[in-house]
C-alpha cells in the first residue's frame, strides 16, 4: 500500500468514526453520519481501499478503541447491531466496485448507494435478529426486527445516500476519485 492511499484510508477511518459519534436525535430514535462516510469511503476509494479503511475501522473498534456509536471492545460482536459493522465494510467494497464499473452519474450513484443500503439491511437486520434471538436471549420476530431496523430507518438512511451520492458525483467531477 502507498502512502497516498494510506493517507486517504486513515482519513476515512477518522471520519467513519467522527460520523459514528455525531448522533442527531428524532423523535425516539438516534442517527448517525457513519453510514454516509461508509458509502463515502466506497465511493471515493474504490473497492479495495474502501473495504480497508471501514475494516480497519471496525478492527479498531474490537480491539477497544471507543470508535464505534456505542463504545467498542470484543464484546461489541455480541450485541444486535455489530452486524451492521460487517455490512458496512461489505457495502463499501460493493458500492466502490460497482462505481467503476460504467458512467458516473447521478441517477447511477444514487442506485448503487441504494444496493449498498440494501447489503447493510441484510447482513445488519440478519445478524440483529439472531443476535437477538440466540446470542443474548432478547427474543424478536423477524417481522419486528424488519420493522424497527429497516422500514422505520428507510427515510433517514435514503437521506444519507442521497447525501453520499450528491458528495460523491461532486468529487468525481473535481477528480477527487480513487481509480
């Protein structure tokens, strides 16, 4: 690895964990911007350097540092949520292949931040529901579980890829775009 990309890697580690710590309260629930840095990082850095940076993001976390929205620490895989983490890093290697795969435009970003939306639901809401289901015995339906951690999260989280997208077009246009 050069030192451009692990330059651009450890700057979007920071700001995967910055955006994980910025929390906007609505209503009952609390959002973060870790998911727009995500798809950012997939976005921007491609595949390969998107799926390093997040993963090295959540390596960080599970050996202790407090990166992650909740704190961080081994014991994060036994919580619902640590299923996310895994689709985030997913998601950023799915969103940056499929960037480099055609033309770059709006519409286009704006499918492929929506495809890794939908790698998030699926490993975050799975692994949620076993997680709580068998890891620490707080029984869940998987309809409740499809509720609470996909439908109610829908709007926000379109937002977010909305926003990743119109950042993303912004910096490919300004050649800020790792080939």
């Amino acid at each position: 690895m050069r030192l451009r990309e692990m330059v651009l890697c450890g700057l979007f580690i920071a700001l995967v964990a910055v955006g994980a710590l910025i929390q906007i309260p609505v209503g009952s629930d609390v959002y973060t911007l870790q998911f727009l840095f995500t798809l950012l990082a997939g976005l921007l850095l491609g595949p390969r350097l998107g799926a390093v940076a997040v993963g090295a993001y959540v390596f960080m976390g599970l050996v202790g540092i407090p990166v992650f929205a909740s704190g961080g620490g081994p014991a994060y895989i036994l919580k619902p949520t640590f299923g996310y983490l895994v689709g985030f890093t997913v998601q950023a290697w799915v969103c940056g292949h499929l960037a480099r795969q055609g033309a770059v435009t709006f519409r286009r970003l704006l499918g492929i931040t929506l495809i890794g939306m939908a790698v998030v639901y699926v490993l975050g809401i799975g692994y949620f529901y076993l997680a709580s289901n068998y890891l620490v015995q707080a029984p869940i339906g998987f309809w409740a579980a499809l509720w609470i951690c996909g439908v109610l999260q829908v709007v926000p989280d379109f937002l977010l890829c909305l926003g990743a997208t119109v950042v993303g077009l912004r910096c490919h246009r300004a050649g800020i775009w790792v080939q």
